[in-house]
C-alpha cells in the first residue's frame, strides 16, 4: 500500500517548471514576488502602475500592510496610455514623501500589455526630483510564478548598494530574512549575546539608507536561498564580502548556525556554548509538557519552498512525522533539504493532488499557506497557516521553537475540529 502511494499522492514534479494548463495552482503573480521583497522597504514611495486591484493585492505583504500607492488605471489609460498620470502620480508621492530618498514602480499587467514607457518617465521625474526612481519590471504575466519578481527585485536592490569603508567591529546583513512574524528580533538578540550587530535584514527591516550602506558588513547571512543567493553571490564578487548559509529553524539549525557564525569571527567557543547551552535548556524546559501531544503525530507541509525543509525539521524535533512536502514554487536546494525530512517532495500540486493527499494520507496536521488553508479545514485537518500573523510566533531561534510547540499544542488540541469531523 505504502509504495502505491508513494507513486500515486503527490507524485514528485521537476522545480522550476511551468504549471500544467487546466491545473489549479496556488503560485502568485511575478508582480507579487516583487512586491514581497521589496514591499516592506522604508524610505522609498511605492507606486504601482496598474489597475487597483493589483494595489490592493499587494498591499499587505507577509501578513503585515505595506505602504502602496497606485495609478488606479482605468479603460481610458488603456487606450491612450497613462504616461501623464504616472508621471503626476509620481511627483505627488514623491512631494507628500518628502523624506523618501527614493521610489519603486511597479509595472503590472495593465501597463506591461499597453507597452507603456515607463523608463523614460521614471528618468524624466528623477532628473527633476533629484532621487533616483527604479523602475520594477514586473507585470504579473512576464513568467510562471513569483520566483522571477524576487529575483529581478533582488537586482534593483543591489543597484542600490554604494561602496563604504567595512566596520571594525563584527557586523553582519541578514539576506533573505523577512521578519515573518518578528523573526528579525529575535535573530539580532542571539547574535548579540555574541557580540555581534546587524546592519540591515533584507528585507525584513529594510531601509533605503540602509541598503546603500550595507557593504559596510564583514559577513552576509543567507537565509532564503530561493530568494537571495544570486544577491550573495553578486556582493562577494562586487565588494568581497564572503555569505553563508545559515537557519534559526529548530534546535540543531539554531546552534549549528551560531557555531558557524562565531567560528568566522574568532568567538571563543565558551562563550557561543554558553548561548547555545541556555537556549536550548529554556526552550526544553518550555516545550516539555506538549510533547506527549506530538509523538506519532503525521504533519503535511504545502508552503512556498524555503520553508520546506526547515520546518519539516522542526516538526521531526518535536516528535510528528513529516508523511509529504510539497513546494509551491520549488527549487531543487529546497526540495533536496526537505527529502531529508519526508520521501514524498513535489512543486506545484493542483488542488485535486492536495486534496487526493489529504484523504489518502490523512495527516493531523497541514502546515499551509493562507490560500490553501480552507481545503483542510473543510476536511476538519488542524491547519498551521503561514506567513503567520504577529499573534503567532515568531518561530525563529529557541524562543521561536516554544512559540511553534505552543501554536502546534494550541492548534492541535483546538476542540473545533472535533466538532468539524462529527459533521463529516
Ligand atoms: S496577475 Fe497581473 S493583474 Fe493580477 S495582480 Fe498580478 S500584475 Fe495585477
């Protein structure tokens, strides 16, 4: 039974591939991809060139509001272009903004489909202005998920970076951190405790002024590979700043990352176990009483692809089994991390592939997106949404795996879904 369903639920599908016409896929647009990575950017207007919904879309960015501004394109703007109105809308944002130092404009499929020249306005209205506009390329059709709007926005961002003289003292960037949840916080006060300061979390906790500075560091943390590695790659070729991959998922990630991190900046090791020691020894104490809760438990994973292995990791720590994984946009780094949580890893399942998962393998659990969240729900399966809101979490670092315990705890002992299986 064990190996048809191996074959037959979730059947394992190639990352990075188009979704199959007629399936129904749960990826987001390339426009959204820029705006998850460039939306929470402090100091900078945000204008989208498009019709308002897109706005609206993209206005709340990893469960938290973005500030957006928005052409509102209608019919007669599509007719006749909407130069003039981007290019008011421009000079307004940039005057009620006074103290951005700069502006993002999104191009959507509106604008992308009319042809619409926005790089000469965009140089029309910085040469006036004196700050710089960078233009977004990114109107939602331009490729197959949002995978490309991170790149490209990782791009405009290193555009951004100027050279300056490197700190003395240990200094490090968080790359491809998004401070899901107050992440970022917890992150900078365990690098602390090593002596260590955080220039900038892209874009977790982002500013323009911080990015132009951002060479000033000695070291580049990669978070989401998905996302930042090409970016990593760039800055250690253009200011030689070495990167390494590092996670504060669960317990083991947590302490070997710290281990790497404070063997580059020559930190006694006394002093990184000592961290490590209490850490771990707090968070045991904490998540001791809901284990029970947890042994046996089967755990299905649908999220974006970052997030597959190391939450898969965090939920064996705990005692579930992981019984699939599955990406939405999936890259082969990703899917190879999660096979070492779970035999069953695919990209892009179509509804009818999750909801074949959730009656053939029945898990307790699903770890999902907040799109994908209702099918189990329907079926009275717990459901973990992510990113998850600020009431949940943080699930970083040792106080992140309390806070991931608790909400599992929480989540699976919720006397709701009993209520939903009697009415099955
Ligand atoms: S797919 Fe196109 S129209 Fe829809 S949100 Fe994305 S950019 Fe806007």
């Amino acid at each position: 039974m064990l190996s048809t369903l191996k074959t037959e639920v979730l059947p394992p599908k190639s990352c990075g591939l188009k979704t199959e016409p007629g399936s129904m896929s749960q990826r987001s647009c390339v426009y959204f991809g820029a705006r998850y990575v460039l939306g929470p950017i402090k100091e900078a207007v945000h204008l989208v060139h498009g019709a308002v919904g897109c706005s609206y879309y993209g206005k709340m960015v990893r469960g938290t509001p973005a500030p957006v501004w928005t052409t509102n394109m209608d019919e007669e703007n599509v007719i006749f272009g909407g130069r003039e109105k981007l290019k008011k809308a421009l000079f307004q944002a940039l005057q009620i903004d006074s103290s951005a130092k700069g502006a993002f404009v999104y191009l959507t499929c509106v604008s992308g489909l009319i042809g619409e020249d926005v790089t000469s306005v965009a140089q029309e209205v910085s040469e006036k202005v004196g700050k710089p506009v960078k233009v977004v390329s990114c109107p939602g059709f331009s490729g197959f998920s949002q995978s490309k709007g991170h790149e490209l926005s990782y791009k405009l961002i290193f555009e951004l970076i100027k050279p300056v003289e490197q700190a003395k003292e240990p200094v490090v960037n968080l790359i491809g951190e998004y401070n899901v949840g107050g992440e970022t916080k917890v992150i900078k006060e365990l690098l602390e405790k090593l002596g260590i300061k955080v220039h900038v979390s892209l874009t977790g906790e982002a500013t323009w002024s911080k990015i132009e500075t951002m060479a000033k560091a000695s070291l580049n943390l990669m978070f989401c590979g998905a996302t930042a590695e090409n970016f990593c790659r760039e800055m250690k070729r253009t200011f030689g700043i070495p990167f390494m991959k590092v996670s504060f998922y669960g317990f083991k990630s947590t302490s070997a990352s710290l281990r790497k991190i404070a063997a580059f900046f020559d930190i006694p090791e006394e002093k990184v176990e000592k961290v490590i020691a209490e850490g771990e020894k707090w968070a045991l104490s904490k998540i001791f009483p809901w284990r029970k809760y947890f042994y046996g438990k089967k755990a299905l994973i649908v999220l974006g692809t970052y997030r597959l292995g190391p939450q898969g990791k965090m939920l064996k720590e705990l005692g579930l089994e992981v019984v699939a994984a599955a990406s939405i946009f999936g890259r082969l780094d990703d899917h190879v991390e999660a096979y070492s949580v779970t035999s069953r890893v695919t990209d892009d399942p179509g509804d009818c592939e999750v909801e074949e998962a959730l009656k053939l393998l029945r898990p307790d659990i699903v770890l999902t997106n907040a799109r994908d969240q209702w099918r189990p729900v329907k079926f009275g399966i717990p459901v973990l949404s992510f990113p998850q809101p600020k009431e949940r979490g943080p699930y970083a670092g040792y106080k992140g795996m309390v806070n991931f315990a608790h909400d599992l705890y929480r989540c699976l002992r919720a006397p709701v879904w009993q209520l939903l299986r009697a009415e099955l």
